[in-house]
C-alpha cells in the first residue's frame, strides 16, 4: 500500500460521490485485501486528507446528520465523510 494508491482510491471514491463517502469493512479488508493493520493506517490516512479538503469524517458507532437526518454508522461501516 502506497501513497499513491491511496490518493488513486479516494479521487475514485470522489469521483462517485463528493458530498458524502462512505468506506466498508467489505470494501476495505475483502476488495481491497488489506490486512489488519493496513486498514487502520489506510483510514487513517484518508480520514486526514478528507478532513484537511473540508469533510467531516465519521466512524464506526458515531453518528451524523447528512440531509436533515441522523444516522449512525453501522457496524459494516468503518469510516463516513461528509462535505462541510
């Protein structure tokens, strides 16, 4: 895991949706096949760089209001960012 693909992968997520991101467990440790440990700096770092290009950025068990309704992050959720 590079710097570079993980700039790649959130411009990917960006480009899908700018106003709300969402990151799964699926997503995270199956498609992208990243272990433990990887995850946690992979979020990490995208977490920093959403927060540094103005979002708000959740995690698993907080909750957030997105469109005048709270939700909280489910379980398979690990990470949600939402446009300031």
């Amino acid at each position: 895991m590079t710097l570079e693909f993980i700039d790649n992968y959130l411009n990917s997520k960006l480009a899908e949706n700018k106003e709300i991101i969402r990151f799964s467990f699926y997503e995270v440790r199956m498609k992208l096949n990243l272990s433990e440990e990887d995850s946690i700096i992979f979020l990490q770092l995208i977490a920093q760089k959403l927060m540094n290009t103005g979002y708000l950025v959740y995690k698993t068990g907080e909750t957030y209001t997105y469109k005048g309704k709270t939700q909280e992050i489910l379980d398979n959720e690990l990470l949600v960012a939402i446009k300031k």
